[in-house]
C-alpha cells in the first residue's frame, strides 16, 4: 500500500469512530445505550463480587476440612501410638 492509501483509511476510520462517538453522545437513543451498557457494566461488577465471596468461602471450608482431617489423623496415631506402647499389649486383627 502506498501513503496515499493508507492517508485514506485512516481517514475514513477515523470518521466512522468519529461518527459512533457522536451518535452515542449527542442523541437520545445513543444516550439510552450508553446508559444499558453502563448498567450491564455494574450488574457484571457486582457478579464477580459475589463470586470472589463464594471463593473466600470455599477456601474457608476447605482450610477447615483440612484442619479437621489433619485433627482426624493425629487423634487416630495418637490411638495407634497408645496401643503400641502398651506393656503385653498384643494388637488382633
């Protein structure tokens, strides 16, 4: 492409944003989408919010299953350990 060609597409570009930009600032119908899409905007901001809630409280649960497991296995060596340590005690399977 030579500079004349690309003189005329930027130019023409330019209009039709140029154009876009005018017809959603400056008319009614233009002002109504704008207000849509801002509205679309907030409602969208407001479902990552609950979402990033949700995955705190996944997290939170999960920590506690862990704790709760980690609790689990230590109560259960603890028994095994007891067991073991016992003078003639023999273990049956």
């Amino acid at each position: 492409m030579d500079e004349r060609t690309n003189l005329w597409t930027s130019v023409t570009l330019m209009a039709l944003v140029g154009g876009a930009i005018t017809a959603l600032l400056y008319t009614e119908r233009g002002r109504q989408s704008l207000a849509r899409f801002e509205h679309a905007l907030d409602d969208f901001g407001s479902s990552l919010q609950q979402l990033r809630g949700a995955v705190q409280k996944a997290a939170l649960v999960a920590a506690q299953g862990v704790e709760v497991a980690t609790e689990g296995v230590e109560a259960v060596s603890n028994l095994i350990g007891k067991t073991e340590r016992r003078p003639g005690a023999s273990v049956t399977h």
